[in-house]
C-alpha cells in the first residue's frame, strides 16, 4: 500500500469518526488505568458497568487497596478473569502507593513494571491519558490492518512497528481509536460490513462482505 492511500484512508477515517476516544468511562488516569486492566477480553461495556459502582466508592490507589482483593472482587466478578485481574489490581496499587507516590508513572519501562499492566495495555495509557503517539495493537486493529494492508503483519509486534512507519504524522495520535472504533463497528470480526464502509474502495482485503 502506497503513502497516498494511507494518508486518504486515514482522512476518510477520520471524517467518519470525528470523536476518536475510548468507550470506556473514566475521570482520572487512575481510572482509566484500572478500566484498560479490567478489558482484557472483556468488553468496554462490561467494564464500564462494573466500574460504574466499583469507581464511586474507590477510586483511588489507596481506596482500591483498602478494599482488598475480596473487596474488589465482588465489585469486578461479572467481567472475564476476575480472579487474576482483581489480585493484579490489589498489587498494582501497592506498588503505586509504595514507588509512586500514588500516581500513574509515565513511561512504558514503569507502567510495565505493574501487575496486570502488559505492552498493549501500557499503550493505551500512554496514547490516551498522556497524549503520545504510540499504538496498542488489540485484536480490532491487528484485524483492520492486516485486511485493509495498512500494515500487515504475523503479530502484535510486527502490526505495532508498521503502524508506527506507516501511520501519516498527522494521524499519529488518533490513529489507535480511529483504526479500534472502525474494527468495532464496521471492520467487525465475522462478517465486515464492506457495503457501508468509508475505505471499501481503498481496502485491500480480498475476501470482502457485502450481504
Ligand atoms: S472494505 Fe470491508 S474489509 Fe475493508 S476495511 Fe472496510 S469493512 Fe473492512
């Protein structure tokens, strides 16, 4: 795929997509942290019904650590892999508390130093509360980039350094919510609704969908 096409395709999504944010509900960092360890294979739906009671009682690290981890599993047990995420949540904010003053770090060495806190979910933070332009490659953008040719690749990693290449500079920081929100709602898993699409005539996909 060619750079003109890139950056057209970006434009277009970018017209069609004119608030390019997360789903998920959120106030602070802190939040907006807890609510990306809590989505992992989970939906942001799910999520922000859970946090919709968890965040106004605890919102804090401190708030959340107090609560324990039996505390904050009764508020988390109707998303996918409670168990593992609420003993995650408990760590992450002890180790916030303890080496961090109770604030969300900024860098990917320390966000990753968290438990639960991988590389995709370290992105998120960094793109979505702090502004740079890093991508998280979750299964929607993995899938639209490889279809549409944006940048193909066999993994996350590979997905992740193309997109960084490739992504027009001016796209850079909206390019991760624009690229997930098109996979949510038309490049969809199954059956990607091609008829309605906005690149159908710049996606490179050979296996098109338009019933
Ligand atoms: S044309 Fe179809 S496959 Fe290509 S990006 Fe659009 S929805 Fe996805």
């Amino acid at each position: 795929m060619n750079k003109e096409k890139r950056l057209e395709i970006f434009s277009r999504l970018a017209d069609a997509i004119p608030e390019p944010v997360t789903e998920l509900n959120y106030n602070s960092t802190f939040e907006l942290l807890i609510a990306v360890v809590l989505s992992a294979q989970a939906t942001d739906k799910g999520v922000n019904k859970a946090t919709a009671k968890l965040f106004p009682i605890a919102n804090t690290p401190q708030a959340i650590f107090d609560l324990g981890e039996e505390g904050l599993k009764e508020y988390i047990k109707t998303i996918g892999l409670y168990n593992s995420k609420g003993a995650n949540i408990i760590k992450l904010c002890r180790k916030l508390l303890d080496d961090y003053q109770g604030e969300v770090p900024k860098t990917r060495e320390e966000l990753e130093s968290l438990a639960g806190v991988g590389r995709k979910t370290a992105n998120v933070i960094l793109n979505t509360a702090f502004g740079q332009p890093v991508m998280a490659v979750d299964t929607h953008i993995f899938r639209v980039s490889n279809r549409t040719g944006i940048a193909k690749g066999k993994n996350v990693l590979e997905v992740e350094a193309k997109l960084d290449k490739y992504v027009p500079k001016q796209y850079k920081l909206d390019a991760h919510h624009l690229l997930i929100l098109h996979g949510r709602y038309t490049c969809i898993a199954r059956k990607p609704r091609c008829a309605s699409c906005v690149i159908e005539d710049l996606c490179e996909f050979k296996d098109k969908s338009y019933v």
